[in-house]
C-alpha cells in the first residue's frame, strides 16, 4: 500500500489501516526520522486517530490529545535538527559545550516517539480485544459458515443490479446514485478480507425492501422487480454456498426425535433451487 492509498482508504478496513500505520512508524524510526517521513507523520496519525475513534468511541476525546502528542514529538525533532545545524557553525569550544545538550535533545525525541508509538499499540489492542464486535455474525452451532459463500458470484450479481439500475428509465439521475452507492458499498464490503456479514446482509435486505416498493410505485414492468431479483439471487446463493452440514452441527441444532417423526432431515434443509426434485421423489415414492 503506498501513502496516499493508505490515506483514502475505507476506514472499515481498519485492521489494514493499523497494519501500515505500526510499519510506517517503525520505518520512520529505524531510518532516524528522515524529514520526509516526519512531513507525512501528522496526516497518517490523523487517518489512524480517526480510524481507532470510528471503532472505539470510549477514545473520542482521545483525539485531541493524540495529535498533541503527534505535535511535541515534532517540536522536539525539529529543535533537535536546529540544535545539531548549530554546531556547525560554532567553535570547537562552543561545540564542546553543546554536545551534552545536543545529545540530551536528541533523548528526549527518542522518548517521546516511544511514547507516541506505544500509545498507538495500546489503541490497536484495545481494539483487537473488541474485533469480535464488528464481526458478530449470526452462528447457529457452526451450522453456517458464512465466508464460504461464493463472493464473486454474489458480487457479480450485484453488479448486474447497478447496471440495471443504471438502464432503468423510471429513476431520476439522483435516485440512481443514492441506491447504486448503496449497492456500491456492500460490494466493497465483500472486497474486505474479512467481511462483516451481518452489516453486509441488512444492506441487501434493505436494499430489496426499498426496490420492492420503488417498483410497485413505478408499475409492474419495472426495471426494479429484475433488480430486486438480482439480490434475492445473492441471498440465496450466500444461503448455498455457506450450509456447513455435518453429524455434530445437525444433533446439536435440531431435535432429532421430533425430526424423526415429521421426515428427513433432508427435507428441512433442502435448498430452494432443489426443492422440486426433493418434490419429485417423494411423489414418485407415494405412487409406488
């Protein structure tokens, strides 16, 4: 990632943002602060600051002070490269003289760097701690793996979605945008390593619902019913691709005498686009 991808990056990539923010602050350290890393030092604490802020808001008013922090350590650099500039164009005695206090400075820029840098690691972990959070998707005993699911072929249809959108006549240029952009950010959704479904399936069920009614305002040739049955695709494709089936998940999710008694386990689980088949064999067996 370079600096300026790493500035206008999706602040929900935040683990992204921490990975390049503790790399940049080790190189700037291990290369002595070069000025034309310090130059970059306030603007990527900033993206930093306001990403960690994003995610924990016991840090709002931490802001701030973080940046202060941002700003002494600057001062003191600067001061620094002041102080040993001077020795240059002092006599041997004067240097003498000033070496203590050159080097002394040059402590102090040290500490407060590892000042800033540990503080940084502090908010990284308290946000680790709470990762769990964002992703708390809906597990029923394992039964659903949800990162399984066929993200290119759930993307493409969403992308068909915003085409559609796009050809749709019975839109005005402003209803197209807010929609697509709508769409637009579940799709980068899926282009996160890890992906948020919960956040990820609420957008395309809201998105359905609200395409449902546009539609029905518009008239039954809409365009909107095709789009709404672009993303009714994706939920079911999710619903296929993710079915972790197995003797543990299955004994620990259903009531397996009660199932027992009612029909195969099967027939509870059977996906839409095989329910016709199941359908078939049970009349064929009827018939026999």
């Amino acid at each position: 990632m370079k600096f300026n991808e790493f500035l206008s990056a999706d602040p929900e990539d935040f683990e992204s943002i921490f990975d390049y923010y503790l790399e940049f602050l080790s190189e700037f350290s291990k290369s002595n602060f070069p000025f034309e890393s310090q130059i970059k030092l306030k603007p990527a604490g900033k993206k930093f600051i306001g990403t960690v802020v994003r995610f924990d808001y016991n840090n709002r008013g931490s802001e701030e002070e973080y940046l202060k922090m941002i700003d002494t350590f600057n001062d003191r650099l600067n001061y620094y490269r002041r102080s040993e500039k001077r020795n240059f164009l002092y006599n041997f005695a004067y240097k003498l003289l000033t070496l203590y206090h050159t080097s002394g400075t040059l402590l102090l820029v040290q500490q407060t760097f590892q000042e800033l840098y540990s503080k940084s690691s502090d908010f990284i972990s308290n946000i680790a701690n709470k990762k769990i959070y964002f992703y708390d998707d809906l597990h029923v005993n394992n039964l659903f793996d949800f990162d399984k699911s066929n993200k290119e072929e759930i993307k493409n249809l969403l992308i068909e979605a915003t085409d559609l959108i796009n050809s749709d006549k019975s839109l005005n240029e402003k209803s197209k945008k807010i929609i697509n952009n709508y769409l637009d950010t579940a799709i980068k959704e899926l282009d996160r390593k890890y992906v948020n479904w919960v956040k990820f399936l609420g957008r395309i069920k809201e998105t359905i619902i609200i395409l449902g009614a546009l539609g029905s305002l518009a008239g039954g040739a809409s365009v909107l019913f095709h789009v709404q049955e672009k993303l009714d695709q994706a939920t079911v494709i999710i619903q296929k691709t993710s079915i972790n089936i197995n003797y543990t998940t299955i004994n620990e999710t259903f009531n397996i005498d009660h199932i027992q008694r009612t029909g195969p386990i099967y027939n509870l689980l059977s996906l839409p686009e095989k329910s016709e088949n199941n359908d078939d064999s049970d009349n064929s067996d009827d018939d026999n």
